[in-house]
C-alpha cells in the first residue's frame, strides 16, 4: 500500500516580517519532490489538540533542480488562518507532512513572447519557480513584466532577487509598488505606488507590447485577480490566474 504522505523537515527558515517568513523543506531520505514550476505543494500539520491533520495548499517557489523546497508564507491568524499559525511556530529541525503529489495548471506559457506578470506580496511565489526553472537561453526568448504590489516596503521577499534578474542580460522588467504609502512604515519609499491592479493598464502602455503576443498572470488577492480580469480581459487580452488565499 502506498504511504499517502510524505515526511519532511525544516532546513531552513527566515523571517521577512513580522507575519511573512520562508520555509526550506527536505523531504525525508532526501527524496526528490516531483512538480511543475508553477505547481503547489499541499503541506499538513497536527492541529492543536492533535484530533486531524490540517492540510493546506502552497505555492512552491523553488524550482524543481534545486535541493529543497523553498515556501513563501504569510501567517494568517486564527479563526481565518488554520495551519499558517502551526507552521509559524516550526523551527528548523522540525517535521511536516506533505501529500506525495504536486497539483496545479498554473504554469509557463511558453507560446508567449511577453510574459506579464502581476502579483501580490506572497502571490510572487509561482512566478519565483518558473523564472528559476528556464534556461538562459530560453529566458532571452522572452520577454518578462513584474508588477508586485504590497501594503509596505518591507513584504517584497523576492525584491533583491528580481532586481537581480533586470541585470542578468535579457529582458526583465521589476516594479514594486506600495498601497499604503503614508505609512510609517513606507516612509522611506521613494519609488511606485498604487495597487498593482490599478497601475496595471497604464505599464501595459509604456511597455508597448502587442496583446497577440502577451500572456498576463494575476496571482494573490482575489480581489486583485478579479479587478485584473474585469480590466483586461473585456479588451482582449490573455489573462490565466491562481487563486492563492488562505
């Protein structure tokens, strides 16, 4: 009979904020975790008074040649949140469990020359995965367009990484933007600023790429993926979304 689990432990950990960290896992025997860039992982811990195992779906970051599996998480406090408050409190030596088989069809578009790409904080996670997995080659064939939004300057995980990315010789383009940007906490924030939904048509304008050619990915808030659909797709333009809300 097949172990419809998998075991796993914490390897790494670190802290973004107060309420959004990362988490490396290595599957038990350092087994090699199968999936799509793009995909999600479904982690499960025991709740509280250890009745059930509390299964949640997460976006994997990583991507699929490297060692661990890399998650970008937010922690959702009670009565909403269920696991994200027991994963919070995991540290590195810890184990979880994981269902063997990784799900999801939101993936690479390869037919695509323009890559738009439109997220909200932890809602950058997929996009990491796909970005990593592409070979130099292919990345030049392409043509990538991030807006991420976040309520302050500190949620942007990925932001070093993505800036990274705008130097490496080929066609990358990094915008993150704040919503709340007279927050104290945003004080030193020089830079965009408006929800990335709301700023979105105006950066299809100055990037001047043909909708034929273009593929726009909303990942995060529901609210945001649902503007972003009302916005675009009306217009003709190819939109594919992930739900990512715990």
């Amino acid at each position: 009979m097949k172990q419809k689990y998998l075991n796993a432990q914490i390897v790494k950990r670190e802290d973004v904020t107060s309420d959004l960290f990362k988490l490396w896992l290595m599957p038990e025997g350092g087994k090699q975790f199968i999936f799509k860039p793009g995909q999600y992982c479904t982690i499960g811990l025991p709740a509280e008074d250890r009745s059930r195992i509390i299964w949640r779906p997460y976006s994997i970051v990583s991507a699929p040649h490297e060692e661990h599996i890399e998650f970008f998480i937010e922690l959702v406090p009670p009565p909403k949140g269920n696991l994200t408050p027991l994963l919070y409190k995991l540290k590195i030596g810890d184990g979880v469990s994981l269902l063997p088989k990784a799900k999801g069809v939101f993936t690479f578009e390869p037919k695509y020359r323009n890559q738009v790409i439109v997220a909200t904080v932890t809602g950058i996670a997929p996009f990491m995965s796909m970005i990593r997995s592409l070979s130099d080659a292919t990345k030049k064939e392409h043509g990538f367009f991030v807006l991420h939004g976040a309520s302050y300057s500190d949620e942007f995980g990925y932001m070093k990484e993505c800036q990274d990315f705008t130097r490496g010789g080929w066609d990358f383009n990094y915008v993150p933007t704040v919503s709340s940007p007279r927050e104290e906490r945003n004080k030193l924030w020089g830079r965009q600023t408006g929800r990335v939904n709301e700023i979105l048509e105006e950066y299809l304008g100055q990037w001047t790429i043909p909708q034929h050619n273009t593929i726009v990915y909303a990942c995060g808030h529901p609210g945001m993926i649902a503007d972003v659909k009302k916005r675009l797709a009306p217009k003709g333009w190819k939109v594919k979304e992930e739900k990512y809300w715990k």
